[in-house]
C-alpha cells in the first residue's frame, strides 16, 4: 500500500466518521425533543365512548393521541 493509498483511505474514514457522528448527534437530538414535547410520559391511546348504537357502545380509538382516528362497535354480551 503507498503513501497515496494510506492517506486517501485516512481521508475516506475521516469523513465516513463525520456523517455517522452526525447522523448520530441528529438523532439524540429528536429523541431528546420528543421526550421533551410529551413531558417524558410515553404516549398512550385512548379510548372514548362517543356514541351508541342499538345495545352497543362505539369507541372511538386514537392511537399515540394523533389525529387518526379509529371507531368500533363495544357490544358486552352479559347485557
């Protein structure tokens, strides 16, 4: 290996390391400003009585609290 060689493969592990470090350092950083943004309480879902229907309850169900909503029937059989 020469002179040449030896210091293009330094330079390449230079900058393979920068962009690891970087990459790193961003996402600590957004994991950090999740926590922050929830008040470092993990996000539940929820459930909520909305409606009824005939003998059943419907549920609407947000997962991780975003504005994706999902709705089912909740129908107990012991009524």
């Amino acid at each position: 290996m020469t002179e040449e060689d030896k210091y293009a493969l330094k330079e390449v592990l230079q900058g393979a390391g920068v962009v690891v470090g970087c990459f790193s350092a961003f996402i600590i950083v957004m994991f950090a400003l999740a926590q922050i943004s929830t008040g470092g309480e993990p996000l539940k879902a929820s459930f909520e009585v909305v409606d009824k229907y005939k003998e059943c309850d419907v549920v609407r169900y947000a997962p991780h609290q975003v504005a994706d909503y999902k709705y089912f029937l909740y129908c107990e059989k012991n009524k």
